[in-house]
C-alpha cells in the first residue's frame, strides 16, 4: 500500500516533469509559427542571444517579432492559462461546487468594467491604465461579492449566488457605458478586449503576472491539505483542525488578486477557470497537493495552444482567444453538468 | 465547576438562535471509555449538543471543557487531534477513494508541507483493517453503500486518532443489519463515544449510559435500565409503552404500544 502511494507520488512528478517539458516544448513550437517564417532553432538562437548567451544570426526585424511579440505572448498564455486554471481549481473545492470560477464570483466581469470606465469615460483622466482600470474593477467587484454573501448569511452558495449577481451587474454596467459613450473605433477595441485577448502582451505585463503568479500559487500550495479537508463540508473542515474563516479569506483574497492581475494583463478569458480543474481531476485525482500543480500545467499548455490557434485560424486576422476557449468550453461545460448530474 | 474533571465535559451550556432557546443549561459528563447515547425527539437539541461538544458552535452561555480547559484555548488542530466528529450522511461532489477518505483524519497530524509519512500510513491501513474496509480501500466514495460510507467516516475519524468520538444519528437511513453492525463497531471502540439515537432499543442494548433531551432541556441521565421509564417516553414522545426487563443483565426492551390518549 505504501508503494502505491509513493508510486502515485511519482505519477504526479512524472506528469509534472512531462507537462512542464510539453510546454516548453510548445512554447518554442508556437513562436516559430506566424506570418513571418521563423524556425524553431532560430528563435532559440534569438532567445539565447538576448541573454547574452550567443551571436544573433537573425535580421533585427525577425528577432524583433520573436522576443517582442511571440515570446512574452506564449509566456502570457502560459502565465494566464496556469493561473486561471489554479484559481478554479482552488475556488471549486474552497465553495464545494463544482461550477465556480472567476467568471462565476463576477471578478472578470468587474474588471471588464473598470476597462471600459478607463478606456471610454476617461476615469482617472488618463493617470490610469486600461490594467490599472481593470485591476480596480476585479477588485471592487470581488469585495461586493464578499460583502453581499455575509449580509446574506455567509454560506458557500450565497457566495456563488452572490457573484453570479456582481456578474449580470457589472456585465450590464460595462454594456450601458461602451453603447451610451463610446465611438465606434473605441467600443470595437474594448469589445475586443473584453472577449480576452494576449496580442497586447509586453515584458512587463508577463513579469508582473509571473510574480504574481508565483506568490499565490505558493499560497495555494500550502493551504492544498486545508483544500482536501474541505470536501465534506465547512463544519467537517473545522473538525479536522481547518480555521474555515480564515482559509476562505485568505484563498479568495489571493484568487482574486491573481485573476485581477491576469485579466488586467489579457482581457476576459473565459472558461480556462473552469474546464481545465476538471480535466486534470480526471488525470491525478481530486487530492490537491497533486491537482494544484498539474492544474497549472495543464492549464499553461491548453492556452498556449488555443492562442495560437487563435491567432493564426483567420489569419491576418485574430480572433480574441475568449472566443476559442469559450467555443471548447461551452461543450466542455455541458460533459461537467451531465457527469454532476449522473454522480447526485 | 468540578476540578480534575478529565475527558469532554459541558457545563451548563445554552445556545439560542434566532431568538430560540435550542438548549437551557444543558450538563453532560462522559466517563471515560464509556459510550453515552443522546436521545430525544426531533429538534430536541441533539446535534447542536454534539456541535458544542466539537467546538464548532459556541454555547451561547456555560462552558465546554476538554481536561479542564475550555475547548477555545484548546487551538482547532490539537483539538482536532483529540475529538472526532461523525456527521449525520457526510456527503461529497469530489470523486475520493476510500482511501482519500480515511486518509483526511490525518490532516491535523500534518503540517502544511510535509510529505505523507511512514506512520501516516501504517494509521490509515489499521482504521480500514478496523472497520472492515481492508479490501474497499481504493473503491470510489460514491460507489460505497450507506452503512460503508458510515464506516469510511468512523476510519477517518479513528485516523484523528481521538480519545472522544462524537457521533450525530450515525445509523439513519440504514438497514437494520448496517445499524447493529455499526453500533457493534462503535461500542466496541476503546473511546468515550457520544452518539445521538433515533432508535430506543438500539440505545439501551449499545450504550452505558442515556441523556435523554426534551425541548432543549435534559429530562434524564443514567443507565438504560433507570432511563427508559413507561412515564419517560410518555412525557418526552407523547407514547404509550411497556419495558421489558430481561433477567438476566441484558438491556431492557421497549415495546411501543400507541400514541398516548388514544
């Protein structure tokens, strides 16, 4: 029995090391592809060239396109695909229900809002950043739904109703200010954006979410116990030694801070939150020292894939990659709510 | 309050919610090693006695001790490795192993980064030898029936490796084979166990001692045999009944005759 165990321990890390390779492998695959032909050995040579580590042989043009745009985007959607990933991953057991993500506790849809009131109000008076924006909004957002679910008792599903309601108001009000205010040109780039897209990703944006990323997956990591003690419930979680209160806060709190970072960076990407938990459930199990980690990874490579198919299905044009993965997702969500049907 | 009292002892605990008296100054006082059966009727203040006795209520006035000290300054997760509680039909969306299960008792005996140790498991396999699930460990939760979902709960909390066992209505909606078995399981567990009962007879052959609640209010403590009186289940359950008292020590029967006045 205890070789069983260990032996599953070395499926995770099996699976871990694997993942992490398919996606490396993946990203030096996705920015060899494009318009302009770039071959994977060559963007390496860039690669290692800009850490100073050997001689570009590429025009600065085509170096340009790999370390400008393609890299920091596939890292982008590695970075978002991990971490909205983890984020579901997290809120589905902390709220035992299997839908949660944070499209569902409305935090996507705040900062869609705080975009817009930036972008097409000119709030901040051009102090403020269209992630800045975004960034206010998730937060904003995500503290009605707090406050809204302890006034109205403080139970898991108020917490859910709660975002659901934040979701269909902010979603409303973003809606109500880009058709009252904005000018054609500004409500199609915001709609863009609203749909989730990485092809505005900078060195920068990929540091910040990176760092963010990090520290909240850390956080994670050390409450995944705490998240297995939940499975039969809050009062069965405070008798096995869980402080409920305080997890809830904590998880919540960083979940929130990551997925405002993230949508501040890439729009609105919906349904990675919520699809990807599930199928890595399928791969290593429910326990969460094993499915946080594989969740990220999993997640990480989806994006980098469904971004990339984004960007070059119609090429030369994009579509916004909440698009895709709303169109895997869609499906995926209707598998998710037959298997919960059939397991009740 | 009585010095050196050791184990779980309330004293005279109260708990009104919403304005509801849902327990008046209720005493209880497990001996060691005994199993104590909580009856009464339905919102008679059974399971919200056991979540006082866990910790996870707060008595509205009196005091919960575990050794002597009040169960806050007690901490959740040394609390936790002392007290395990069975919940009435704890049910799960998460698709676990028996195994998974069991293995959640040892949450409080880790910390947040350490690894599954030796011990873990040799505590986890001897709670499933114990409750006869050896040969279930890795069928999947939803798969169990009723009564071996019980026992998956009772291996996990054994896993907490407690000296106090609560357990709240473990053997509802169980056939009556899974209900002897389990209570044979429990009684037999070297533990002061605390089990709210539905079923009378079951009560009076499983346990050593009755508290018997009414309205929130304690009406009887003792043996079953001092316990389970004709006027008892008259004034608590409205019924009309006869005992019977074997001669030999065995626990005295109940037979139910109809509902008092009729």
């Amino acid at each position: 029995m205890i070789g069983q165990r260990s032996e599953s321990g070395r499926a995770v890390g099996t699976y871990c090391l694997a993942g992490v390779g398919i996606l490396a492998v993946s990203i030096s695959v996705v920015v060899a592809i494009g318009p302009a032909r770039v071959g994977v050995t060559d963007a390496w040579s860039v690669v290692l060239s800009r850490l100073g580590l050997a001689e570009v042989e590429l025009s600065p043009l085509r170096a340009g396109i790999v370390w400008d745009l393609r890299l920091p985007r596939a890292l982008l959607a590695a970075i978002c695909g991990a971490g909205l990933a983890v984020c579901g991953a997290v809120m589905q057991a902390l709220l035992r229900n299997p839908l949660a993500d944070p499209f569902v506790l409305g935090v996507s849809s705040g900062a869609s809002t705080g975009a817009v009131a930036v972008v097409v109000l000119g709030v901040g008076g051009g102090a403020l950043s269209i992630s800045s924006g975004a960034f206010v909004g998730a937060v904003v957002s995500f503290a009605l739904v707090l406050l809204l679910s302890q006034t109205l008792g403080g139970t898991t599903e108020r917490v859910v109703l709660s975002g659901v309601a934040a979701m269909q108001l902010f979603s409303s009000l973003t809606s109500f200010i880009v058709l009252t205010s904005g000018d054609a040109e500004t409500t199609r780039g915001v709609l863009f954006w609203l749909l989730g897209s990485l092809s505005s990703a900078a060195w920068s944006e990929v540091a910040l979410c990176a760092l963010v990323l990090a520290g909240v997956l850390a956080v994670c990591l050390g409450y995944a116990r705490t998240l297995d003690a939940f499975a039969f419930g809050a009062e069965a979680a405070a008798t096995l030694g869980v402080a409920v209160a305080r997890t809830r806060v904590v998880l919540l709190c960083a979940t929130a801070l990551l997925t405002a970072a993230l949508v501040s960076a890439a729009g609105a990407i919906g349904f990675v939150g919520l699809v990807l938990p599930h199928a890595a459930r399928a791969l290593v199990g429910a326990n969460h020292g094993r499915l946080l980690p594989v969740t990220a990874v999993v997640g990480a490579v989806f994006l980098v894939w469904i971004d990339t198919l984004a960007r070059t299905v119609l090429e030369p044009q994009e579509v916004p990659v909440g698009v895709v993965t709303s169109l895997i997702g869609v499906p995926a969500f209707v598998v998710v709510l037959y298997r919960t049907r059939r397991a009740t | 309050m009585s010095g050196g009292q050791a184990g779980l002892s309330a004293d005279r605990v109260s708990r009104t919610a919403g304005g509801r008296l849902i327990l008046d100054t209720v005493s209880v006082t497990p001996a060691a090693g005994s199993t104590v059966g909580v009856l009464g009727p339905n919102g008679s203040g059974k399971s919200t006695l056991l979540r006082l006795l866990a910790g996870v209520l707060a008595p509205t006035s009196g005091l919960v001790t575990l050794d002597d000290q009040p169960l806050p300054e007690w901490g959740r997760r040394r609390l936790a490795k002392r007290v395990a509680v069975v919940q009435q039909q704890a049910d799960t969306q998460v698709e676990l192993s028996v195994r998974d299960v069991v293995s959640l008792g040892r949450i409080p005996h880790r910390g947040p980064w350490s690894p599954i140790s030796a011990e873990d498991h040799a505590v986890v396999a001897a709670a499933l030898v114990d409750t006869g699930l050896a040969d279930k460990a890795d069928r999947a939760w939803q798969t169990l029936s009723g009564g071996e979902r019980q026992r998956a709960q009772i291996a996990r909390a054994l896993v907490q490796q407690p000296r106090e066992l609560l357990l709240d209505e473990p053997t509802n909606h169980l056939d009556i084979q899974y209900q002897l078995d389990l209570l044979t399981l429990i009684s037999r567990l070297p533990l002061t166990t605390i089990v709210a009962l539905h079923d009378l007879n079951l009560a009076a052959m499983y346990c050593d001692q009755l508290v018997v609640l009414n309205r929130g209010s304690v009406v009887a403590v003792g043996t079953p045999r001092a316990v389970l009186t004709v006027e008892l289940l008259a004034e608590v359950y409205g019924v009309r009944a006869e005992i019977e008292h074997p001669e030999t020590d065995g626990p005295p029967h109940v037979r139910f005759l109809g509902v008092l006045g009729q």
